[in-house]
C-alpha cells in the first residue's frame, strides 16, 4: 500500500506555479463569488474541494439564518 501510494505522489508532484496561478485567479474573482477556501493539491484536491463545497453551504445557511447574508 505504502508503494502505490509513494507511486501516486511522485507521479503528481506538486507544481509552484499551481500556487501562484491560484492566487491570481483568487484575486481577480469579485467580491461575494470568492470561495471559503482554495486548495492547491494535485493528489486530494479534489476530495477536499467536495467537502470544502458542503462547508460553505452550510456556513451560508448559517450567515443567512442568522441575518448576516450579506457577509458573504
């Protein structure tokens, strides 16, 4: 096990620029359409996209129950 995962980490290794790129687009995202998060992860980032998703739903369910929707 410890093999095949060795294997898929250095079959993906992490790019620098990934990072920066991420920065940029995050900067010229509007105000209100920026996500809660971002990852940068060409191994689990997708997995931790998903559970990044369902957090900001529920923070804006919250935000908005409580009368703070306009914060987001």
């Amino acid at each position: 096990m410890m093999a095949a995962v060795g294997g898929e980490m250095q079959s993906k290794t992490p790019n620098p620029q990934n990072v920066a790129d991420a920065i940029v687009k995050l900067n010229e995202t509007s105000k209100g359409s920026r996500p809660l998060r971002i990852v940068v992860d060409p191994i689990t980032g997708q997995y931790i996209n998903a559970v990044n998703q369902a957090v900001a739903e529920q923070f804006a369910k919250g935000l908005t129950v409580f009368g703070m929707g306009e914060l987001l």
